[in-house]
C-alpha cells in the first residue's frame, strides 16, 4: 500500500496500541540469514496478469525460496516507498506480504506468511488508499473497521494480529493482492475505470 497523504497519517495511534501479537509454536522455517541479497526489485503496474491472479500458500518446500525473498520485498517496500508490499506485486504468486507502517519514522516490519482474516467487525471504516502498482493515484475505500488476521511470520511461528485503523485497511489491502484484488476494484465500475485509464496516461506520458 502506498503512503497516502499524510492528513490520515496524523490522527493514528501508536502502532503498539493497535494490534496484539499472540505466538505460538509450530516453527516451519529456520531464522533467515542475517540480510544481505536485499537488491531491490521490479514492482509490477496494473494492469498485469499477475496482479489479478490468485497468489497460492506458501509450502514448506518454498522456505528458501521465500527466506530469500523477504530482505528484497521489505527492501523495496522501503525505498518506493511504501507501507505494504505483496508479493504477487513484484511477480511471486505466493501467499507473502510484509506491511510497516513506519510511525514516526521508526521501521517495524510485520511479515506476512499465508495470512486470513479469520474475524472483521460489521463496522465499516472509509480512507483513502493508494498502492505502489497504481503509482499516484489514490481513491477512498470502504472495509471493516476492525480485523482479526492469522498468518505466520518469517520464522513459520503461527500469530494473530487484531488491528484497527491505517493497520487494518493495509492488512486487508494487502491479502487481498493475495486473491488478485485491487483497492480500485472496491469502487464502481465508472471509478475504477477512470482511475485505471487515468493511471494508463501517466505512464504513457512517463515512458514518453
Ligand atoms: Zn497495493
């Protein structure tokens, strides 16, 4: 997800106040290697095959695979930069994603393995939404106030993260690059054409 503008940003509360992380146990994964192949990668535009395509789980035989992943997506996630970054985004269709939202300047990555909201409030909450495959362009989006989401993290222990706010919309934008979706394919049809047509011609003007 993109950082939008920063009148949301202000009136959040602290990260800590906004999620509880509850660990437990089965370990599917070594500890990764201290970080060094953190060379950036390319993040795909829409439209793109691979960004409306369904990411699949992550195996244990992927753990390399994904272990090696995980310095670049936080990597480039921080140089676009951005607060959340799937990996179907830079053409890995699997079920990865690692969300920051960096408050007050400060990193503290969640990495996302096989993530599922497995509770969302009746509540709805609106806020505007960007995202680095639809670079500039931003739209107001309606989700659940509030999520519960269970994934594992870069060490395969399983955990639990309930948020509200910026936390929950990202979380939620963010499995739902897992599934194919975009933020514009919350909106109507007028709108998300709109944007889409609007992102085409700026990315023609940008490549000219
Ligand atoms: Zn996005």
């Amino acid at each position: 997800m993109q950082r939008t503008r920063l009148r949301h940003a202000a009136v959040e509360p602290s990260g800590a106040d906004r999620y509880i992380a509850v660990m437990s146990s089965a370990t599917l994964f070594e500890p990764p290697p201290p970080a060094r192949a953190d060379a950036l990668l390319s993040i795909l535009i829409a439209p793109h095959a691979v960004l409306k395509a369904r990411a699949r789980p992550v195996r244990e035989g992927d753990a390399d695979d994904v272990r090696a992943l995980l310095p670049r997506l936080l990597a480039t996630m921080y140089k676009a930069p951005g607060i959340g970054l799937a990996a179907p985004q830079v053409g890995v269709k699997l079920r990865v994603t690692v969300v920051d939202l960096q408050q007050d300047n400060v990193r503290a990555p969640i990495t996302l393995i096989n993530p599922e909201v497995v509770a969302a409030s009746e509540e709805r909450a609106t806020r505007e939404e960007g995202c680095l495959s639809l670079p500039g362009q931003y739209a107001d989006v309606t989700r659940p106030a509030r999520v519960k989401v269970r994934y594992q993290d870069e060490t395969g222990a399983r955990r639990e993260i309930e948020a509200d706010g910026l936390l929950s919309a990202c979380l939620q934008h963010e499995i739902d690059h897992l599934d194919g979706i975009l933020f514009v394919d919350h909106l109507s049809a007028l709108k998300r054409n709109m944007i889409l047509r609007r992102l085409a011609k700026e990315m023609r003007q940008k490549a000219q």
